[in-house]
C-alpha cells in the first residue's frame, strides 16, 4: 500500500513486536497532542473502531496491545490529524459546492453511525 505513510507500517506489525508497541507509544502520544484533548480518546482498536465511546489512554492503549488496531485507520482523523487533502478520488460530483462532502465520504465509507461520530468529533 503506497497510500500509508512509512511511520503506519507498524499497524501491520505483529502485536507483540516491539515495532508494533513501538508504534502504539507513537499513536498514544500523537493522541495526545491533540487540541482541545480533554484526557478521553476515540479507540482504534478493532473492536472499537473508534465509534465505541471514549476511553482514557490506558484503556486505548490496553486494547491496541491486547485486540490490534484497525490497520484501516491509517489517517488518525479521530486524533488531531487533518484529513488528506489530496489522494481522495471518491467521484464527489463536481456540482457539490458543500464545505463538507469528505465527511460524509468517510462516514459513508466506515459505516459509522454519525450519532456516534459527533460524539468523537467534539
Ligand atoms: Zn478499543
């Protein structure tokens, strides 16, 4: 996959390797940095996916050691980063003059319940 950036290998990586916890350690303080952050996180785990409620970085980090992390999150929108823009050819009709239309993508493409999505978005 050349889309991933080279620092979201780890997603990839084995759970119990160190590059994995590696990159867990890099996540969890990405996370943290992000503005506004009130100590409660979206968790990418694989069974969270990040529309599982907020968690305290102990609990994010005990399941993205314990269950993985969704390796499809590789752009982390839930944790201060920005959306990509450029690289999204979603076939958005060029008649869209909303401000919006990548959100709606993201939500359509995960099948995310935009209740819970504002819930982390906040
Ligand atoms: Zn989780």
């Amino acid at each position: 996959m050349s889309l991933v950036p080279p620092n979201r290998a780890w997603m990839k990586a084995p759970q119990a390797s160190t590059e994995y916890l590696d990159g867990v350690i890099s996540f969890l303080t990405f996370a943290q940095k992000k503005p506004g952050n009130d100590g409660w996180y979206c968790c990418p785990c694989v069974a969270c996916r990040n529309v599982n409620g907020k968690k305290t970085l102990h609990e994010v980090s005990d399941h993205l050691i314990r269950l993985g992390i969704d390796e499809t999150y590789t752009t982390w929108t839930f944790h201060g980063e920005p959306l990509p823009t450029s690289g999204i050819k979603k076939g958005i009709p060029s008649t869209s003059s909303s401000a919006t239309p990548r959100m709606v993508d993201l939500v359509n493409d995960a099948h995310i319940d935009p209740e819970s999505l504002d819930d982390c978005m906040d």
